[in-house]
C-alpha cells in the first residue's frame, strides 16, 4: 500500500501526554518528599525555650526517653559505652535531645559521659517557642 505524499505533512510527534507524566511524577515526589521527616530514634517530648535558635543536623544525637533508655543515633547504648562510641568518629558534634520527664541526674549523668571525650561540642535540643 502506498501512502500519498501530502500524508507525510501531517505526521507529528505529540509531547503532551508525556509531558503530563512527567510533572505528574514530579508532583508526586514533592507531595512525598514534603511527607517525610527525619527520626533521631526514640520518641521525645523536648522542653520548650524560647531563645532556642535552629542549628543544623549534628553528626551524632543522643537520645534519652522518658523511660530512660539512651540511644546514640538511633541505637540502644548502656551509659558506660556512650563516651566510647562518640569518640570512633570525627567530628565529635553531639546534640542530646532528653523528654521532659527525664530526672535531671540522669541528664547530667549522659552529659558528664559525653564532656569526657577530648573536642566534644554538645547542644541540648528543645522544642522553640514561637514569639508573637
């Protein structure tokens, strides 16, 4: 079968529908990517301070739970261990983000860990208090 010349005129290669594909992808990865959150481990109710101010992702994050349970990155670590386990890596950035209902000797007790290992720099997290 042959096809008439005008025929070849009007062939065309339509980009619509997979232009619309892409962006709907592209949608959905910002809808997704909006959803998800970063988990330092457990789950903490930080205290609230109003002179807070935001400070990038630290290297290392120890957590302590309201029912005392301590984790170094998301890891269950004993308190003995904890100095050990900082020092392996460089740098030595560390925030504690403790719940609220955390005896303060306890606190103490991770902090007093923690100021053993030699260049340490520790913050303590807490939840901003937003001013008026």
């Amino acid at each position: 079968m042959r096809l008439p010349a005008d025929d070849d005129q009007n062939l065309r290669i339509d980009l619509v529908p997979a232009i619309d594909v892409i962006f709907s992808i592209l949608a959905l990865t910002i809808v997704a990517s909006a959803t998800l959150s970063r988990m330092d481990g457990l789950p903490v109710a930080l205290p609230r301070a109003s002179s807070a101010d935001p400070q990038t992702l630290p290297d290392r994050t120890v957590t302590i739970g309201a029912t005392g349970e301590i984790q170094l990155d998301g890891e269950t670590i004993a308190l003995d261990g904890l100095a050990a386990a900082v020092a392996q890596r460089e740098p030595r950035r560390v925030i504690l983000r403790a719940d609220e209902r955390v005896p303060h000797g306890q606190v103490v007790a991770v902090l007093d860990r923690l100021r053993q290992v030699e260049g340490v720099e520790l913050a303590i997290g807490v939840t901003p208090v937003r001013q008026p």
